[in-house]
C-alpha cells in the first residue's frame, strides 16, 4: 500500500523552479520589512523594519502579543496578505530570488504551497467540509507532482499514515466533519506536506487544540522536520 519509490519523488522535486541554495546561505531572507493596512482612509504601520534570515534545518520560533503582526507577516511571505494591506518598504528573497514585489496569482503559486507551505491557526478554514480528506491531500499531490490517479492516492495513504492516521484507505473517503480536531489538524498537516515545500510556517496550528493533542502536533511536526 505504501508508496516510497524513489522516481516518484524525483518527479516531485523536477517541479521545483527555485534554484538549490549554497552552503551558508538563507533559504529565506527578510530585510527590513514594513506593512501598512490602508483604513478608512488612514494608513496603519503593521510590520515595523522586521528581519530575518531562516537556513536550511533550521526552527525559527516568532513570539509577540496578540496582534503584535506575527500572522500578517507570515502572511506576506506567501503573499496572502489582505488586500487592502501592501509592503512599504523592505525586502523579501527566497532561495536568493528577490519575491518582494510578487503580485500576480500566477508568480506567487511557483512558491506558495511547494516552497513554503502554511498552516494556518483554524484546521477547519483550510478544509473543505464538502470533500472527503483523501481528495483534499489528492488534489494537493496533484498539483504539486506530475502523480496522477491510483498513484497520487497511494501517496495520499502514506501521508495519512505519516501524520499518525490508522486506517488510511476508510480515513481517505470520510469527511472533515467526521474527524475530531486534532485528526483535523493532523491532515491540514499532510496536506502541507504533500507539497513537499522547503519552507513550512506554522502559525499557531495547536492552538485550538487541547493539551494533550497539542503534544502530539508538535511531535510530530518535529518527526516530519
Ligand atoms: N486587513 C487588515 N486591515 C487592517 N488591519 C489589519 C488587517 N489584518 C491585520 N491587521 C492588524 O494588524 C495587526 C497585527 O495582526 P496579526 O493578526 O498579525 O496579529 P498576531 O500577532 O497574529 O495576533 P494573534 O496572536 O492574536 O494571532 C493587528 O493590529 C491587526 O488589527
Ligand atoms: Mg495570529
């Protein structure tokens, strides 16, 4: 039932359009970046002159009072910043390529998702309560692999299996409201890692959960590391 043959993952990694980054190098490099939010005809200053270098391996922690920006600066990296908010100023690089000014829909996907992928705080915003799980991580294989068919579904098994989800092939064709929240979370997770990215922002992904599953998350997301 597993899939782990390795030409498939070198069909996955083909996809990539950023070049590798060197020895020393940031994979992610942010340099005094400044966000505003236009207002009721005001502007706010949002992100004051943040920096930041993220290297290969590496955990980086962000720690800030609520609304201190933690999630509007994640947020811009994969540019999913509202839309009356913008970059004033400051630079943003991935893989030593210049993405600060980044506007289309169709420049940010190279990155979103297979570079830098993001969980978001509420597992239940990043599903879709009307498709099954195993479409959603499908339909995120798909995209980011040349994978099609029975073998996208394969894979799509073993990332269940990976995020700690027994019976993967019954789990596949059940719904997110069948799942409890921290199975909920666990498959946002898979979904994310189903796209292989290089870079994975968490921003609070446990925080809706209890104690106990939060432990778990942040295991396994050390394991997945
Ligand atoms: N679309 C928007 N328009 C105007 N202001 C916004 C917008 N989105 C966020 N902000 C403001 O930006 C600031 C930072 O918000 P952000 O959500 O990044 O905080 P946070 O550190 O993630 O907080 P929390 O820990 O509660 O999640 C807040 O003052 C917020 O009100
Ligand atoms: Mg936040």
């Amino acid at each position: 039932m597993i899939l782990n043959n390795n030409t498939d993952l070198e069909k996955k990694k083909s996809l990539s359009s950023f070049s590798e980054v060197g020895e020393g190098q940031p994979i992610l490099s942010v340099d005094k970046l400044n966000i505003k939010f236009h207002l009721r005809g005001k502007q706010l200053h949002a992100i004051r002159g943040v920096s930041l270098d993220v290297f290969k391996g590496e955990s980086l922690a962000i720690v800030g009072e609520s609304g201190s920006g933690k999630s509007v600066f994640t947020k811009s990296l994969i540019g999913l910043l509202d839309t009356n908010g913008f970059i004033e100023s400051g630079k943003i690089s991935y893989a030593g390529e210049d993405i600060t000014n980044f506007k289309t829909g169709k420049e940010w996907r190279r990155i979103r998702g297979r570079e830098i992928a993001m969980i978001m705080q509420d597992p239940m915003t990043s599903l879709d309560p009307l498709k099954s799980i195993g479409s959603q991580i499908k339909e995120s294989i798909c995209l980011h692999t040349e994978l099609r068919g029975k073998e996208a579904k394969m894979l799509a098994y073993k990332y269940l299996e990976d995020v700690g989800i027994d019976d993967p092939v019954r789990r596949y064709e059940q719904y997110p409201h069948e799942f409890s929240g921290g199975m909920r979370q666990r498959v946002v997770i898979a979904t994310a890692i189903a796209c292989s990215p290089k870079i994975l922002i968490c921003d609070e992904p446990t925080t809706a959960l209890d104690v106990t599953i939060q432990a778990q998350i942040l295991d396994l997301l050390k394991k997945l590391k």
